[in-house]
C-alpha cells in the first residue's frame, strides 16, 4: 500500500510537468486558433539553453529563467512571423510549424550534437525526504509547490482579470471580440510568450524527471502534450490539469505495476476519453472559419465541366502522350535508383491520393493515412515472413482488410467530432499504431518487418527492380482510374457537397455521417493498397514509416500537389520525394533545413499546390492555340 501511494504521488508530480508543458498549447489552441506543433521544439530549445546556463552558472534558477526566456522567444518569433497571418487556418499551420520542427531541430543538431544532454538537478534538490518508510524525491515536491501555484495564478489570471475575460471571450467568439473594438494583438503576443516560456521553463524544472533532451526531445513531448489536449480538453486551465494528472497518475502506475503496458497506457486511456467525451473532459468550443475559402487555406481547383471543341483534344491529349511515354518507356533504359525512385513517387503518390479523398473532397482532415498504410504493410509482411503465406494473393487481401478494418474503429469514433478535434483524434489513434509498432516486438520486430520479397502472383516474372515498376504502375493506375471514377460519381458529387455546407447537405436529407464514414473506410483501402505494394517495394517496413514525421510528409505532399486535385498527388510525390533524395545526397546532415523550408513555402507561396499552376499553364497554351 505504501508503494501504491508513493507511485501516486510520484505520478502528480509527473502531472504537474505536463502541465506545464501542456497548458500554453491549450490556450493557444483555444484563443488563438492555433494548433502549434513546433510546441515541443520549443520545448527542446529551452531545455537546451536553460541546462546550458545553469551548468555555466551553477544557478538553477537562472537555469529555468534562461529557458523560459530562450523559449518564449522562440515562441514570439514563429507568432509574430508567420503564424499571426493564419490564425484559424488549422491546415496552413499544421504544414507551418511541422516546418519550423525539422528547421529548428536540425539547428539544435548543430549547436549541441546528438549525444543526449542530462537534466541539471542541484544538490540542495538531489536529496529525498522521508513518507512512511518511502523516500520522495525532494525536487518532485518542489515541481508539485510551483506547478500547483502556476495552476492558481492562471486560473486567477484566466477568471478574474479583464485579460482573462478577453480571452474567454475569444474563444467563444473570436469575431465579436474583434468587432467591439477590443485590440487583441496585445493579448495574442501576451498569451503564445506565455504558453511557450511555462514549456521552456518546464523542460529545466522537470528535467530530473523527463530525463535527457537531445534532438528527438521535440517529437516525443509533442506527442504528450497533445495527449494532455486530447484527454483534458482544449481551452481550459483545469481541463489541462485534469488530463495531464490522470495521465501522470496512470502512466506512472503502470509503469510501476504493468511495465510492458506503460506506454499503451496513455493511448488507451485517450481512446476512452474519446469514446465518451469526443470534446475532452472539461473542453471547449473552438470557433473557427472554414479553411477551403477566402485567402487563407486550402485551395481546391475547380474541375471544368462541360464539353470541349473537337480541336483541342490533340491539344490535351499531348501532356498525357509525354508523361504516358516516360512512365511506360524511360524505366527500360533508366538506371536503377531512377527505376526506384520512381517506384516509390508511384507509391507514395497513391497515398496522398486516398489522402486528398478525405481531405480535398470529404473535407476531413485526417492525420492517420499513414498508420493505415503501415496496418497492411505490417499484416502482408508478418503473413509472408512469419507465417509462410508467399501468395500474394492471399497476403495483400488480408492486409487489404485489416486496414479497411482499422479505418472503420477509427472512422467510428473520429467521426464523432469535426474539424481540428477530428485532426486531433485521428493523431492520437495513429499514434497508437504507431505505439503498438514501436512496443510489441515479438510481433513487429525489433527494428521492424524484414525479408519480404518481391510478389509472387503465380504468373509473369516480376522478381526485378524494373519488373516491380511496371506491377506498381499498373497497380496505381488502376486505382487511380477507381478513384477519379469515385470522385466523379454522384457518391463523389454527394461528398463535395457535404465538404463544402454539410448542414444543407443534411437538411436535404443526406445522411452525412454515413458518406463520411464510407469515405473514410474507402480512403484507408486505398492507403492499406499503398502499403502492400511498399513492403514488396522495400522489402521492410519499420516504426519510422508509419510516425508523425511520415503523417507530416503526406500532407506537404498534398498540400504541393492541390487538395482537391487528385492528380496533385503525383506531382507532390514527384516534387517531394525528389527533392528529399538529391539534398540527401548532396548535404545528408542538413536535408531536414530544406524539407522545413519547404513546409513554409508552401503555405506562402503554393497557394492551391503546383498542380494548379499547371492547369492554368496548359489551358492559356490551349486558349493560344484556338485563338491562333
């Protein structure tokens, strides 16, 4: 009993390191419309220059006031920068900030290096009192003091000041705060400095029981701070406790109690959450507007209706010839790594498309593609390597279903919810594939599924690099021509309709959430035939595949592409995972800078993704040719 309630309190203290971390990407979210990603490098870099100077100085005081400071900074800069121009815009500011995540820990891989840096613990905190006949750490109960008065003074500061009012206000109604004449940028700048210098300040407080920061320290927190969100509730203080202490309570149980389950612990608890309170437990409205219009968001390219002049079809029809000849004719005589390359682009280029399903034309916005495409990867591989199942055609349908599967339990509890709180699910159930990839080695490998060949399809020898093109290219061919058909059906049609006014669509009798739902188990079929055709590609697949950083990827992708385009996929595959292999090849330690800059730039400067540009390019050349 003594050992339970130790590992209680142990695990409040831990809750209350998440609640500082957590709290500022809350509030952020909730007033300020922005779902910041770049959250836990923000973190890292504050852990980083807060252990830096409190081992300079021997002080940990200045040690947690430099990180704060140093985060807070950083913070302010990437506000006033860039993402003060997107408030409201969830997807600009998820491609955003996932840009400054790999700028920002690149830049950290050259001022500190890889090797991990240890927490700084001072000596007068290194020491433990005595509870019962247990020892608690002295330092935790100075995070449990100072985390417990920052949750007062925020909670003052949020219910009973003017400033406090206006940011509640704002998070019921943005725009009547705005129209009433109240200056909100004071409290915009005041609140994302805030926010960012408490996870700064968290990472040197918090470090003796976080542990190391090294580069991958962003990702990791990210995903726990959004954990906290997810579980707690966006906007709120005490929701923000609430999620962060049950997590730290339940996290640190199971890990004292159930090790092997520890890390499953806070996925299922989040399922839970979600199962029965979709908003969180205490969390509130977010008011937004609709990223598909006006200057902000994505921008879908309208498809053109109508007939065309017998005269342009040569016209139209020589793109087509061009790109039909280097895809069927130029890989016979290609070297191999092109022959691969472009293997991967076709692959690739069929995941963003059961993407740009959901995102272009059903307006939803997941972040899960990836997880699914890893569910038939890993299926297929574990029948084939484990199992003996060298058919492919029994082993790709059966990695077919499960993600099919999968996409309807996630489909299933996701749709409960909409827009940035249905972004957010979908991140926490794909991370929860993930997790189940990373932790159930017996199954998954210690470093992954390796060893699957090339396909056996009892016909045709496709056992070569060239020959697992052409099966690749006809494969998503195939589903490319199954797709536009989809998109242009009145299935398709009915979809567009409920992305662009879902409410209308309802009121004429549409049942809404049923089309959602089929698009969403449809898209995820098409990302499962992604992954089965990558596993025989690749020959492996790996955690690494299926994460954060991959789900990331997809929608830089997309976004490049056009949502709403179809065809864009291919070209932000082709664009992407180009330039990904030239940098790699040209400076390998720094590819991460030009992926980040690449994030940015699109949201600046691809407004609608390059697909678009193309489509305005060739019809002027067609308007040239009729006119001459």
């Amino acid at each position: 009993m003594e050992q339970f309630g130790l590992s209680f309190l142990l695990g409040i203290s831990y809750g209350m390191v998440l609640f500082l971390i957590a709290v500022g990407l809350s509030i952020v979210l909730g007033f300020m419309g922005i779902l910041n990603l770049a959250h836990g490098v923000v973190f890292m870099i504050g852990g980083y220059t807060g252990i830096t100077v409190a081992r300079l100085t021997d002080n940990f005081i200045y040690g947690i006031l430099a990180g704060g400071l140093a985060s807070a900074i950083l913070g302010l800069l990437m506000e006033r920068g860039i993402l003060r121009f997107l408030y409201k815009q969830i997807l600009d500011q998820v491609l955003v900030t996932f840009g400054f995540v790999y700028i920002i820990t690149n830049a950290a891989y050259w001022i500190w290096g890889t090797f991990p840096m240890a927490a700084y613990v001072p000596s007068g905190l290194a020491e433990s009192i005595t509870i019962g006949e247990a020892q608690f750490p002295l330092h935790r109960l100075v995070i449990l003091a100072i985390g417990g008065a920052v949750c007062l003074g925020l909670w003052w500061l949020q219910e009973k000041t003017r400033y406090g009012a206006v940011v509640r206000a704002g998070m019921d109604d943005a725009q009547m705060v705005s129209g009433i004449g109240i200056n909100v940028t004071p409290i915009t700048i005041a609140t994302f400095f805030l926010g960012s210098a408490l996870a700064g300040s968290a990472a040197i407080l918090g470090g003796p029981i976080l542990g190391f920061v090294n580069p991958g320290t962003g990702t990791d927190i990210l995903f726990i701070a959004l954990a906290v969100v997810i579980v707690g509730g966006v906007g709120s203080v005490q929701g923000t406790l609430a999620g962060a202490l049950i997590i730290g309570v339940i996290n640190t149980l199971a890990t004292t109690y159930l090790p092997d389950l520890a890390m499953f612990s806070m996925y299922l608890l989040m399922v839970l959450i979600l199962l029965f309170r979709p908003s969180g437990l205490l969390g509130r409205k977010i008011t937004q507007v609709n990223d598909r219009k006006g200057k902000g968001g994505v921008i879908f390219v309208p498809v053109e209706k109508g007939g065309r002049p017998r005269s342009l079809y040569l016209v139209i029809l020589i793109p087509v010839m061009i790109i039909g000849f280097l895809a069927v004719v130029w890989p016979l005589f290609a070297p191999l790594y092109i022959v691969s390359l472009l293997t991967k682009i076709l692959i690739f280029g069929l995941l963003v498309m059961s993407l740009d399903l959901l995102v272009g034309f059903s307006g939803l916005w997941s972040f899960c593609q990836a997880a699914l495409f890893g569910v038939a990867a890993y299926t297929t591989g574990l029948l084939i390597t484990r199992y003996g199942v060298s058919s492919f055609w029994l082993s790709a349908p059966a990695g077919l279903l499960m993600a099919m599967f999968a996409a309807s339990a996630i489909g299933a509890i996701s749709l409960r919810v909409s827009a940035i709180y249905f972004l957010l699910i979908t991140f926490a159930l794909g991370q929860l594939i993930y997790g189940v990839a990373v932790r159930w080695r017996s199954i998954a490998g210690d470093i992954g599924l390796t060893g699957v060949p090339y396909p056996a399809l009892g016909f045709f020898s496709w056992e070569s690099p060239v020959g697992m093109y052409y099966f690749v290219l006809i494969a998503v061919f195939i589903c490319a021509l199954v797709l536009y058909l989809i998109t242009k059906s009145p299935f398709g049609l009915s979809l567009q309709g409920i992305r662009d006014n879902e409410t209308r669509m309802r009121s004429l009798g549409y049942n809404t959430w049923l089309y959602k739902f089929l698009s969403f188990v449809i898209g995820g079929g098409f990302a499962g035939v992604a992954g089965i055709l990558y596993i025989h590609y690749n020959g492996l697949i790996t955690p690494v595949d299926i994460n954060m950083s991959a789900s990331g990827f997809l929608w830089l992708m997309l976004i490049i592409g056009g949502a709403g385009t179809l065809w864009g996929a291919l070209v932000g595959s082709c664009v992407i995972l180009s330039l990904q292999y030239v940098i790699s090849i040209l400076t390998p330690e720094h590819w991460p800078l030009f992926i980040g800059a690449s994030f940015i730039a699109s949201v600046i400067f691809l407004r609608g993704g390059i697909f678009r540009y193309l489509v305005n390019l060739w019809e002027n050349a067609r308007f040239s040719y009729v006119k001459g």
